[in-house]
C-alpha cells in the first residue's frame, strides 16, 4: 500500500490503554488517490484477511 501514488503520511499509533495494537492512518493526496489505492489487488488480498465491514472498497 506504501508503493500507491498519492501517499502523503502513514504514521503508526498505538491503541489507549494497554498499547497492544498499533492502528495504521495513511494520509492519501485526495479521495482519487485514496480510492486508486484501495481498488488493486493487493489491498484485496490484505482485506480479504479481516471481517467484513463498511470500507472504502464499495466505489471500485
């Protein structure tokens, strides 16, 4: 997902409390490049490993 165009920041984060997870926010140029990251395969694939949810995916 580093290697899309339009990536401005990804900063890691560290969940409140007891810390253990860390939350991934990547900053993209604009919606276009947002939706251009998250509509190739290998942001499927990524995806594919977690439950289903509201996601950006629904314009590809």
């Amino acid at each position: 997902m580093r290697s899309q165009p339009g990536l401005l920041n990804a900063p890691l984060h560290r969940t409140p409390g007891d810390g253990t997870m860390l939350i991934d926010l990547a900053d993209r140029q604009s919606p276009a490049a947002l939706r251009e990251a998250v509509c190739t395969p290998e942001f499927a694939a990524i995806a594919a490993d977690y439950a289903p949810g509201p996601s950006a995916r629904g314009s590809c």
